[in-house]
C-alpha cells in the first residue's frame, strides 16, 4: 500500500490513521515518482518511523539534516520531528516505510517500560533520527527486522501482530542501547523548528488567500528578512515554493474529487491567474492540470 499524497491538518501534523485504533501501525512501501511532486513533502506525525531503502538513492531531510541512503541503507525518524524525502537520481526510487504508535512498546499506560524507556526518548533532541547505513551489527540487525516487520505485515498471518510487536520492541531497544553519547542538538534549532511549523499552519490555513512575507513574520515575531532565512535553512526551500507546492497539491485534491473548471481550481487554492497557475502546475507535476485529471486515478485514501 501507498499514500499518493500525505493528508495534514493546519499544524502540519499528518491525519492518516496508521493501521486501527487496536492495532496502531502500517508498513508502506513507498515508490517516490508515484506521488504527486515526486516527492514526500515536510510533514510530521506522532508515530515513531524507520525507513529502508528497497530501490535507487532517497534523500531524507530530518532536523535541518540531510541523509542520502541507498539501497539496503535504513533511518530511524522519532515521533513529532519534521522530515521529508525525495528520489536522489531514480525518480522510482523506493523504501519501506513503518509508521508505529509508540504505544505499541509500553505495554500498558504508565508502565515502568513507558516511564523508564519510551518517554524520556520522545524528548530526546538528540534523538531526533538514526542513520543505519554501516557495517555494524545493530544496523545490519534492525535493517533485518525492518524486511520481517514489512513481510510479515504484507502477508499477515496467524499471530502476525504479536509478531510485529515483539520485533519494535526489540527494534526500540537496541536504538536506546546505541544512543548513550550523542550531542545535544541546539536549543536555537527547537525554537526554529516551531517557528516554521507555526508558519506551515498558517499557510494551510490561509492558502486560498494571498499570504504575503510580513504576515508570516508577524506571527513569529521576527523581520521578514530572518524569517527567509531561518525557513530556507530548516525546509531547505524558500517560502514560496513551499505556499505554490502547498497549493498544488490542494489543487489536484479538486482536480481529482471535483468538477470544477481549471480556472475555478486555480482561483479557490489561491492562484492569482489560471494561466500562472497551468504553468506552475506543469513545472511541478510535469504535465497540465487538465492533462492530469484526464490520466491520473482518484486519491488514494
């Protein structure tokens, strides 16, 4: 299974339900060029997340850091961190990815494993993500467990979720084992993390209108020149690339659900003009808006 295009709220926080409320976690295998950019754009979600790469070269960006892995390489990305992938040179380039609640490793609310192991973890900055791309036996262990978790989810068999709970676990534990001396990351680079989440949330929920520079440094209480800055380091694009991306993916959500014409699609996501909207759209997508809605399925839900 695969999720063409990642469903946020206004704080940029994802909405998909991960598996079910009994059974909290889900294991994609995401193909890069079957989304709708080509790519996974920033979000974050409350799940804890590995990754491995299956095809080509994906570059991951968590934490203001950028991880380009390979084929057989793997990232651990802990729970509420903004992160995002695109393909390095494949555009098929592909990767299991398993979204868990971490309430799956507790055991029960209040346990001494959630207080003593899980929490404090969550909290961790230092332990935002964990490259797994070497030779060491705790990589090639988890890179391993990360396959079972996908297999034995795929296939599903008798006794599957005790099987996928016990290897998280395991999965969790030899993480925490191998963590003991990193650095704290800079208390400067939180702040600015929440700034740009704040900045996401307003674009979301004011994409429809035209959003200019010095509204969104208002809301962060910073000059219009700093807060270029500061976004362009942490989201690696500027501010508008990200509001004109932002829009076309609401735009295909209308182009696929909607028999809107183009013009009205461009106007109620917050294009100024439809002809400036078809020529971002097709710099983007690779094709016209009403190219794309002739070939391209429904959503996936």
């Amino acid at each position: 299974m695969q999720i063409k295009d990642i469903p946020i709220d206004q704080n940029h926080r994802e909405i998909t339900l991960h598996g079910s409320y009994e059974f909290p976690m889900a294991v994609y295998l995401d193909q890069l060029d079957r989304n709708s950019l080509g790519f996974v754009n920033w979000h974050w979600h409350d799940e804890i997340q590995f990754s491995l790469v299956t095809k080509g070269e994906v570059e991951f960006w968590v934490n203001q850091r950028a991880y380009r892995l390979k084929e057989g390489q793997s990232l651990f990305i802990n729970s509420g961190y903004l992160h995002m992938s695109r393909p390095v040179s494949q555009p098929d380039s592909t990767y299991i990815c398993i979204d868990a609640d971490v309430k799956l490793l507790s055991f029960f609310p209040g346990s001494a494993v959630e207080q003593n192991y899980i929490k404090p973890y969550l909290k961790l900055n230092s332990f935002s993500e964990v490259i797994m791309d070497g030779e060491a036996e705790w990589h090639k262990d988890i890179r391993a467990k990360i396959v079972e978790v996908y297999e034995l989810y795929t296939q599903k068999a008798f006794g599957y979720e005790l099987d996928i709970c016990m290897l998280l676990a395991a999965m969790w534990r030899t993480l925490i084992s191998n963590q003991k001396n990193r650095p704290e990351v800079n208390t400067n680079d939180y702040v600015d993390q929440q700034r740009v989440k704040t900045i996401m949330s307003y674009i979301h929920e004011h994409y429809m209108e035209k959003i200019t520079l010095q509204e969104l440094a208002d809301i962060v209480h910073i000059s219009k020149g700093e807060c270029c800055r500061f976004f362009k380091r942490i989201a690696k694009c500027t501010v508008f690339d990200y509001i004109k991306n932002y829009r076309i993916n609401k735009s295909i959500e209308l182009l696929q659900t909607t028999e809107l014409t183009i013009s009205q699609v461009a106007d109620s996501v917050g294009f100024g003009s439809t002809s400036y909207y078809i020529e971002t759209f097709k710099k983007r997508v690779s094709c016209t808006p009403r190219e794309y809605r002739m070939n391209k399925p429904p959503l996936s839900k």
